[in-house]
C-alpha cells in the first residue's frame, strides 16, 4: 500500500460532472491529499457519497461561494500543502447564458479571477483551467488544432471561455513560479464505468446524452434535435463526444505534467477530444443500438448559440501527455445508460 502525500491537489466544482470523474482518477492514480470546492449551485452533496462507493475514499468538500474572495480565502487557509488547482468551478449552459449573460461573466470570470488571487497568496504554481472547444466558434477548417484562430464567441458561455483562457494566460506570464495548463475539451458524455457516477443535471439538461437518457427512461417525453437542415451529412450538429473518465484521466496527466517540469512552454493548451465527429442522429444511434430502446426524438428548429461542426485533432495531447482516449462512442451511450438505469432505483 503506497503511503499519502502530504500535498494537496485542490478541485473546485469537484461535485459537478467532470470534476467529481477527475477527483476519483486522482484517488485512483495519485497519493495526494484531494480538497473539493463547491457550493451545489449546480450539483448535489450525495456525489460524495458516489466517489467513496467507487474509491472507498472519503473526500473533504468545503462549500463556499467562489465569487466570494472573503470566504474562499477563510475556507483554503485550513488546506495543507496545496501543490495545484484544478478549476472546473463554472456554469456551462449556452441557451442560459444567451439569456442571462451577467449571471455568466459574473461567476466564470469572477470565481477565476479570485481563485488566481489564491494561487497568488499561496504561492501555488500549478493550475489547470477547464476550457472548452466552444472557444473557437464556427472554423473555417477541420479538424481543430490548437493553433486554429478563434472566431467569434457564439454565446456568452463561450465567450467566457476565451476570455478565461486569456486570464490565465496574462497571469502566467506576469508569475515566475507559476504554470498552467488551458484543457479545450469537446463534448464529455458518458458515465463511470460501474454506472455509480454520472452527470446529474438539476434542472432540465441542455447536453445532449442526458436528454437521451431522460427520454429514453420516460422521465421527459420526447427528445428535440435541434436542426435538421445543417450543411452536414445527415442535416443535424456534428460533436467530437469523449468519455468523461478520459477526460478525467487527462486531467491527472496534465497535472503530473506541471508537477514533473515537462512543459514547454510557460501556458500548454491541449485539446480534448476523440478526433472523430459524430452528428445527433448518430449518438442517438448508437444509443438505441446499445440501449436496445426505441427513442422518441423530433427534429425541430435550431438553436442559438449552436455551432454546426466542431471535431478535434488530438495529436498533441497524445504526444506531450501520452494520453489516449480508451471508450468508443457506444461505450459512452452505454455508460450512460447504466448511470440513468441506477439513478432510477
């Protein structure tokens, strides 16, 4: 039995979807102590309760509102030894954040910023951010590198996104000590893969394979895909969906990345995704195949805020962190049907 470190790896959102998958690959694959940050404004306390059941480990969440540098500076002063941050903390909605863009710049740019000031006073030097594809809009060309230019945000989300990145960026280069890691990720989908663990959407989701998995439990009536006249091969959205768990799993990568000193440069962007583009019609496929239930789904109108095709060229995360992404797209459908299968007991 290797014995714990006595540093600290802190996760803010470590209840939510990606952070709570991260917190069980770092229970999993590292000896450092984990400290959540959440408050639940998005996501529930019994997640917990889940990671235990898969890792047998308990973990400390301190529930304290990022935005609220007072609090967050009282709460992280009892944390020993913090080595590095993984800032997942943000809202992620597009259509909620074309309708109520304040509410986003305020806590995704404010919860970062102060979570800076932290690393700041602490004198932390490793962070990774949780970015997104989003930040380069409708491109001119695929797939996705991390060279290609951003276009313009399509939704306040995502422009809270670039902006982030940019931060986090400018903080970097004005800090000696610090380095940080900017994870682009495509679209996450899927669940643990004992089905214990799962995104947990607390009011209707807006993601594509939840509404799935809803839909196909009964829990909504039907399914709207959004768009069905896209200049794509069958009409609707093309995604590059990846796997929570390596998503997760990058996570960790990254993170022993800053700790060991390999990084090149003083901010690494990598992107995360598969390097395939699966269209809507397709993921709901694939489920209906793995689930062996017929969907009730309607094609409707688009959807501002959209982007019609976005797929990732993923060669450089595999090269610099040597990761590799492990589950194909049915494994993803089937992941998370397992998960709404046990949500419903």
């Amino acid at each position: 039995m290797s014995t714990k470190h006595t540093s600290t790896v802190i996760v803010t959102g470590g209840a939510g979807y990606i952070g709570s998958h991260t917190i069980i690959e770092l229970l999993e694959q590292t000896n450092y102590n984990i400290v959540s940050i959440d408050n639940f404004s998005n996501s529930n306390q019994d997640t917990f309760d889940r990671i235990e059941a898969i890792t047998g480990k308990k973990v400390l969440n301190l529930n304290v509102d990022i935005c609220n540098l007072e609090a967050l500076e009282l709460a992280i002063s009892k944390v020993k030894n913090p080595i590095g941050i993984i800032h997942f903390a943000a809202f992620k909605s597009v259509p909620q954040s074309v309708h109520d863009p304040l509410l986003y710049y305020h806590n995704n740019l404010g919860s970062l910023i102060n979570i800076l000031k932290i690393c700041q006073q602490l004198q932390i030097a490793n962070f990774i951010f949780s970015s997104s594809c989003s930040v380069y809009g409708n491109v001119e060309k695929l797939p996705v590198t991390e060279n290609t230019p951003f276009q313009k945000a399509e939704s306040p989300y995502a422009n809270t996104k670039q902006m982030g990145e940019e931060i986090v960026a400018n903080y970097t280069k004005s800090e000696t000590n610090f380095k940080s890691v900017l994870l682009r990720y495509f679209n996450p989908v899927g669940a643990h893969p004992t089905g214990l663990n799962g995104e947990y959407p607390r009011s209707r989701p807006d993601n594509l394979v939840p509404y799935i998995t809803q839909t196909a439990a009964g829990i909504l009536q039907k399914l709207t895909v959004f768009g069905g006249d896209y200049d794509t091969r069958d009409g609707s959205c093309i995604r590059d969906y990846i796997h929570v768990s390596d998503i997760a799993d990058a996570h960790v990568k990254a993170l022993n990345y800053l700790i060991e000193n390999k990084q090149k440069e003083a901010t690494s962007i990598f992107n995360l995704g598969t390097g395939n583009g699966v269209s809507v019609l397709e993921a709901i496929k694939s489920f209906e195949k793995v689930s062996e239930q017929k969907l009730n789904y309607e094609v409707g109108p688009r959807r501002a805020g959209d982007v019609i095709n976005i797929y990732a060229n993923n060669d450089l995360v595999k090269k610099e962190l040597n990761w590799n992404p492990k589950y194909d797209l049915d494994a993803m459908m089937l992941s998370a049907w397992k998960w709404q299968l046990n949500l419903g007991k």
